[in-house]
C-alpha cells in the first residue's frame, strides 16, 4: 500500500456530523446512514464549490481510545462562504496542510485496513508522523457508495516530516 504525499489548501465545508464510537461504525452503520441522509440533503447547500467531491472527515479526541471513546464524524462537501448553512447543518474548517493519501478499493470497511497499515508500518518506516487529530476521507466519481466492492476511496491523513533527533 502506498502513500502519495499531497498539500491541499484550507478548506471550508457544510454537511452533517455526529459523535459515534467505532461500534456505532461497525455495527450499527451510524456514519453510512449519516451519509445517506447527508446525499438526500446535498442540494440544499448552495455554495458548493465542487460538485463531484463529497469529503467524509473523522476527528478523535486527545488520547483517544477506539475500545470506548467517541469520535465526530462529519460529512460534507466543499463551500465557498459559510453563509447560507442549511437547518440541521454544521460548518467545519480545516487548516492547509501536508497529507499523507492513501487509495482503497471496496465497501467503506475496508478503510479500517489502511488506519492498520498506517500505525503498524507506514509510521514507523516513512520518516513522517502524524500533525493532526483528523482524517479525511474523500469520496469522488470513482466511489459507487460505501457498500460497493468497485468503489475508490482517497483516505488523507495530515502529517508532518519526523523531527531528527541527535
């Protein structure tokens, strides 16, 4: 599995969030029907930038633990302004920054296997660690929905270069 090392600029965005743990994820769906609902609702926001990206971003708590802790899962597309947020929707910013891009084929689930690649090997053999509490998930034409086995999926994990220690 490879990573293909990108800078994006800061970016604005309008959609739905929701704190779940990762059993909400696995087994009770929470962040697909998140998404689905999120689908039903994407035209009513009206300063989109992009109409073919939809970005899925996960946010962890300081020393989050995934056996028990909450994390936020937003959803949601690119804006130009943060004026005309819809009812029932949140704005999120994020910074400019360097990421780490990884590529998956497959249903949403399979995504879990890149974060095991990421802490198990890319870390420690990269010369990069990790900048941030977030990832994002971006979901573009090449992405059939979160259950389809022929859906592409970028996975962007922001990270910096590892300090040299003397």
């Amino acid at each position: 599995m490879e990573a293909i090392i990108i800078d994006k600029p800061a970016m604005k965005l309008i959609g739905l969030a929701t704190n779940v743990t990762l059993y909400d994820v696995q087994q009770n769906r929470t962040t697909i029907k998140l998404g689905y609902n999120f689908m039903d609702r994407r035209a009513e926001i009206t300063d989109s930038i992009n109409g073919k990206e939809v970005f899925g971003i996960s946010t962890d708590p300081e020393d989050y633990n995934p056996e028990t802790d909450q994390f936020e899962f937003f959803i949601g597309v690119e804006v130009s302004s943060n004026e005309n947020i819809p009812d029932g929707m949140v704005y999120r910013e994020l910074p400019a920054n360097t990421y780490a891009l990884f590529t998956f084929k497959g249903a949403a689930d399979n995504a879990g296997a890149v974060h095991a690649y990421l802490y198990s090997t890319w870390l420690k053999q990269s010369g990069y660690e990790l900048s941030g509490l977030y990832n994002i998930e971006i979901y573009d034409e090449r992405n059939h929905g979160p259950e389809s086995e022929e859906s592409i999926t970028d996975i962007c994990f922001p990270v910096r270069k590892k300090l040299r220690r003397h």
